[in-house]
C-alpha cells in the first residue's frame, strides 16, 4: 500500500492548504470514497495527533476524516460542505423550461415546485386544465430538498416535553387564544388533534399510493417510527394516543427499555412509541417522480422564475407577475412555505424557520430504514437507503432546536446548534465521539402561530398550502391534493376544514372556530360530552359519599305540567337585562321569542326528572330552579338570567338531572326544531345563540368540576385520622 503522507509531509511544523489535499487525493483514491481500511484510519489517526495545521487545512483534513470514518482527537469544526445529503446529484429538472418564454394564461398556476406543489401537480395532470408550476430556483431546492426525509403518522409540533398529540394541540392553543376559556380550547384542541392525525394518516396513504402506483424510485422505507419518552409525563402522553390511533382505524406498540435496546441498541431511561408503516424517503428524488409524472401528461414546469406578486381582480381572474413575465390565471396555489409572507404579505404570521441537519459517514445501521426521535435535544435520526451497504449506512441527524431566521434564502450554520447534535449523536452513538460529520446544512420551514399548517383559500381563487411547522413529510402530499380539488372544485375538502386550517385565520384575531356555525356547534356537542361525563361523576361520588337513606324515587317527567303560552307579552328589555343575553340586540331578542314558549309554574313544580327524554332548554325570567341528581340531592340552585337543558338541545342526550321550581317561576322554552331552523341560517343571531348555550355549558361545567372536587376533598378528610 502506498502510504498516504511522504517523509516531507511527516516532519513538517504545520501542514497547508496543499499538503492536505494532497494526502485526502491519496486517501480518496485508496478507499475510492468508502469505508477507511485499519492502516489507512491508523495513518490518519497518526496525523491528526502529530501536525499542526493551518485554518483552513484543519477544515479540509476533518473534512478527509468526516468522508471515510475517522475519529479526530480535536474539537470537531463545522464542515467544509454545507449541501444537504439529498441534494448530492443534480436532478433532472435543474434549469427546466418547458418553452422559451411563459405562457400568457393558464387554468391553474402553481407557485412552488416543492413537496407541495409537485403533489398540486401530479393530481392536476389529467384533469384536462391548464397547469402551470414556476420556482424560483430548481426544484425541491428548499425546505423540500433540505429536510429529514420522513413521513410521520403524528406530527408531535411540540412545546417543550411532549405530553401527546391533543395536549399539545391545548398548548398551542392557550399560546395563541389566551384570552379564550379552557373548557372551549380544550374542546378545539381534542377536534384538532383528531383532524392532524386523519391529515397526516391520509398523507401516508397518498405518499404510498403515488410511490407505488408510479414506481417513483425515493428510497422508500416504510419500516416504522420510534419516539422515545424522556420522562413519566411523557410516556403517559404517549399511552394516551393509542386511543386516538385506533379511533383511526391504527396501531400503536408501546416499546419497553428491553425492546429498544434489542431492535436498536440504545439505552433509554423511558419507553417509546413505535408506529409500523411510518418511515423515510428520499425528499428530492420524490419530488422529481412527482413532477415527471406531471411533465408527462403537458404540466408546464418553470424552475428558476420568481413570483413576485398576485394581483387578484373577481374570483377567476388572477394576474401572476413575475421576473419573466405575467401569467393570467383562474386558480392560483401557492406552495411558498417558508417564502409566503414575501409574495403574501397579509400572511406574515406565516414565519420562517431554521433547521440545521448533519450527517455522519459509515455507521453502524442499527436503524435500519426507521425513524428515531426524541425530545432530547430535541432530536430525530435517520439512516436513509441511499448509501446503506454492508452493514453501514451514513447517519442524518437534526435537531437541536430550530429557530427563527429573517431571510429564509440565509445559508448561515449555527456553531452552537452544531455542538448540540454532535453531543446528541454521542448520547446515543457513543462510539462516534470525535468523528466529524460529512456534512451540514440549514434549510427554511415555515411556522404557524397555532402549530397547524394552512390550507385552504385567502380568497376566491387563491389556494395556500404552506406552514408544516417542521412535519412536511406528514402534510405536504395531501396538502397538494387537497389544493388540487380546490382549483377544480372551487370548495374545501371536508377533511380540511376551513375553521381549522383556512390561512384567513390568521389575518384576524378571533378565531375562525368560534365564527361560524359548524365550529361553535362542535365546541357545544364537546363541552355536553364533558358535561355529561362530570355529571355521572358527581352522581356517582354523591351516591357513594353523601346518599341519605330512603330517597324517594320520583316518577319520570320529561316536561313541565299545565300548559305553556305564547311569549307576546314579555318586553326584549326583560332579556336584555341578563348578562348571558345582553349582545343579542332588540330585534334579535324579538326573533328569539318567537321561537318561544312561556312557562308560569308554582312552587315544586317539576320540570322535568333525571333520565327523561329532552329536546329543548329553558330560560329562567322570574323565580328559582333547583337541580338536583339521584332524586333529591341537590347540586345547585339557578337564579333568574340562567339558561339550562343545553346538553339535551345540542346534543340529544337525556336530562342529566332533576329540575324543580324553587319559588314561583317564570320561564321561556326554546325546543331543538325551531333552534335548529334558526342554527341552518348562519345569521348572526344564531351565533350569538350558539355562542351563548356554549357559555352556559361551560358556566355548568365549571360548577360540577367544583362540586365533584368538594365533594372528593371532604371525603378525604372525613377518612384522615
């Protein structure tokens, strides 16, 4: 073997720029860009301990050591090649035009030639519309091309430590509504966390579908996903979702220590989550499968055009100005990420974001095609198929936190995050102490203010699809199909719901949940569920720690006695002196008693018993109403102004308790076909209805939670010796 450094190279004080590329041209050709032999990694080891270096000799011989596998006795630098891994070859659309010049019109322009807008266009290829896809650079040049490479049922999007899908949506949530009760958020968050993981479910299944069907060569690697817990609350949040996996139709294997260490040789304080069917893919060569299909079937692809505004006129008329000319739309996606608030400056909560990912050469596959992470760090590791052999494979790892940038085009590695994974990678590869990373590299994502990303319309014609708060891989295939029937349907999929995910919620501040119909009804059906649920405690816990002997058990009333009259007489002031009543306005008020009946009842009057058949609720005008579970325990007294009986209303559920007038008492009835008449119309008083049965519920629901927690504590105390 001839060696690798001459006598002149041995005895020199400090080696340059020269000598060392002279040794790595000696070293490359030896090894012909592999694994380092014993003697050669002996000879490097050699070098690295004995010579001195100048700056910039230093950088090219760790970038020699980080290339074939070999340890270095100094502080590992940042790398000489700041590339990312997935953007090694040059693909087959770098610098593409379909024409010389833009064409003047089309049905459809697609704005991004990412992840995003390559599935935009893959799923508008046959529909016989005119596709149009411009990038301002090369294809997957960005977030697409400078990711993890992974597809994830459960997009974590967590703060701090992760404590479960639907609790990290509550986090993201109290962040952005602070001012909104936790009975509601907490309702938004459980819907939400449902409709992330149907997105990212239905992801997986359109990734796979698109790979297979089109025999898209990406490296795909479905074999599974492991998150490890770093402490109890953690593992709970994890145990918590297997729940809501199988609401979904998935499977989720909660892993023992024993059962890491086994299938990949970490040891770990906690358990984990693995997910079977999740895994890796090559982002880049992904895209380029997307986009060849496209390109196929008379998609026009311009790389290396920038959009530089959208000049909307009526619903099908769009003008895309860019750097080489002006293109007339009738649809316009745009699938900007972390570049939309530039083109979209009404989206400038849209907010860039820096990620920084390094790979280390020829280690050991423990991980086989999976994906690995954690919230130490944070974390997440992979050991893509692209390079495994002989039992090797190189390791992407990234993480460290990310953090906000001001100019997504920035390039700038961070030395501090660079210390952090190299520290990650040790805790969990120790045997890597000391070998440099091949290479690192940054890369833009674009974060959300509420952790969710957006898709739907700004306005007629104008399709977003942006915002992956770090999870493309789980969003941006059915974020493109999603766009795609938009442009032709011209209406949101029901599985994107515009209250959840349109991007107009975040150019105003209340939230789009509590502003439509379908949305303040979902909050309401939520807060009876959890109503319903506290009060069968509360009954349970009387029952079990204050029952009086001999109840007597009342005969069913599902109504109250006598008859009911017409509602003409009674003034809107009446009403509008309540608080729960006073944003309604006079006219408004008057609507509503139309829709009334008017109830005058004595003294121990019966409204109607636990367990009745319900349908409709009361207000109280005059008078005083008990409330009581298990025939005669009371649980609250209702004075005038309150609303009650919602959960029956909203959610057609039994009485979930006694109702008795205390003192003469008059009251109004309002029964669920009139409110849903009114509900249908989306007029402003059947908001502000809506919104005012949701406060109620939550008024009640704070009530029980109280009592229960009364009731709890002096059960306690009367058991303390």
């Amino acid at each position: 073997m001839v060696p690798i450094a001459g006598r002149s190279t041995r005895i020199a004080s400090c080696l340059n720029v020269a000598a060392v590329r002279a040794i790595a041209d000696r070293v490359l050709a030896q090894t012909r860009g592999g694994y380092a032999s014993e003697s050669v990694r002996r000879e490097l080891e050699d070098i690295d301990r004995s010579c001195e270096f100048s700056t910039g000799a230093l950088r090219i011989f760790q970038d020699l050591l980080g290339r074939v596998g070999v340890a270095t006795s100094r502080p590992v630098l940042l790398p000489l090649n700041a590339e990312p891994f997935w953007l090694r070859e040059q693909g087959p659309f770098t610098n593409f035009r379909s024409s010389a010049t833009l064409p003047a019109k089309a049905s459809v322009v697609i704005i991004g030639a990412g992840l995003t807008g390559a599935a935009a266009a893959y799923y508008l290829r046959n529909t016989g519309l005119e596709v149009v896809v411009i990038d301002q650079g090369d294809p997957a040049g960005e977030a697409s091309g400078r990711n993890g490479g992974n597809f994830e049922l459960i997009p974590e999007n967590s703060v701090g430590v992760y404590e479960g899908l639907a609790r990290e949506r509550l986090s993201f949530m109290r962040r952005r509504y602070s001012s909104l009760p936790i009975e509601v958020l907490g309702a938004v968050s459980e819907r939400e966390a449902s409709l992330v993981l149907g997105l990212a479910l239905r992801n997986r299944d359109f990734f796979k579908e698109a790979v297979l069907t089109e025999g898209i060569s990406c490296d795909f690697s479905p074999k599974g996903w492991l998150q490890i817990a770093v402490n109890e609350q953690e593992e709970q949040g994890i145990c918590e979702e297997v729940s809501l996996a199988a609401q979904h139709g998935q499977r989720i294997e909660i892993w023992s220590r024993g059962k890491i260490r086994a299938e990949f040789g970490f040891e770990t304080a906690f358990l984990g989550r693995f997910i079977a069917g999740d895994g890796t893919y090559h982002p880049f060569k992904y895209v380029c499968g997307l986009l060849q299909c496209a390109v196929n079937s008379g998609v026009a692809l311009y790389t290396r055009v920038k959009a530089r505004r959208i000049v909307s006129g009526r619903a099908g008329d769009h003008r895309v100005v860019t750097d080489a000319g002006t293109v007339a739309a009738g649809r316009v996606i745009v699938a900007t990420n972390a570049f939309t608030r530039e083109l979209l400056p009404e989206l400038s909560a849209v907010v860039p974001y820096q990620s920084q990912i390094l790979v280390t050469e020829h280690v050991s596959d423990r991980v086989r095609g999976r994906i690995v992470t954690s919230e130490r760090g944070p974390v997440f590791f992979n050991q893509p198929r692209d390079g495994a052999r002989d039992g090797r494979a190189p390791l992407l790892m990234g993480g460290g936190k990310d953090r906000p940038m001001k100019n997504p085009l920035s390039r700038r590695r961070s030395p501090a995050v660079h210390a952090d994974l190299l520290k990650i990678r040790e805790e969990f590869y120790p045997e890597l102490a000391g070998q440099p990373p091949s290479r690192e590299w940054v890369g833009p994502m674009a974060f959300t203010p509420d952790g969710l990303p957006c898709i739907g319309f700004l306005r007629p014609g104008v399709i977003v699809a942006v915002g992956y708060n770090g999870y493309g891989g789980s969003y941006t295939t059915a974020a493109g199909n999603a766009a795609a029937e938009m442009a032709v349907s011209g209406s949101v999929p029901e599985w994107v719901p515009e209250d959840i995910f349109s991007p107009r919620r975040l150019v105003r501040e209340d939230p789009l949940f509590l502003s439509d119909r379908n949305g303040l009804w979902r909050v309401a059906a939520s807060l009876c569920r959890q109503l319903h649920a506290v009060n069968r405690r509360l009954a349970d816990a009387l029952i079990l720690h204050a029952a009086p002997a001999g109840t007597p058990v009342l005969l069913q009333v599902s109504a109250p006695p006598g008859r009911s009259r017409s509602t003409r007489d009674i003034a809107p002031e009446t009403l509008l002196a309540f608080a729960s009543l006073k944003q309604f306005s006079r006219q408004e008020i008057r609507r509503l008693l139309r829709m009334m009946r008017r109830w005058d009842l004595p003294r121990d009057s019966i409204l109607f018993t636990e367990g009745s058949p319900g349908g409709s609720c009361f207000v109280l005008l005059e008078g005083a109403v008990n409330v009581s579970v298990n025939s005669q325990q009371l649980l609250a007294t209702l004075p005038a102004g309150s609303i009650f009986g919602e959960m029956s209303l909203i959610g057609g559920l039994p009485r979930s308790a006694t109702c008795s007038v205390r003192t003469d008492a008059v009251l109004l009835e309002i029964e669920r076909e009139p409110c849903q008449r009114l509900l249908e119309s989306g007029s402003p008083t059947a908001l502000k209805l809506l919104a005012t049965l949701n406060e109620g519920l939550i008024a009640a629901l704070r009530k029980a939670d109280l009592r229960l927690m009364q009731i709890e504590q002096n059960a306690l105390g009367s058991q303390s010796p």
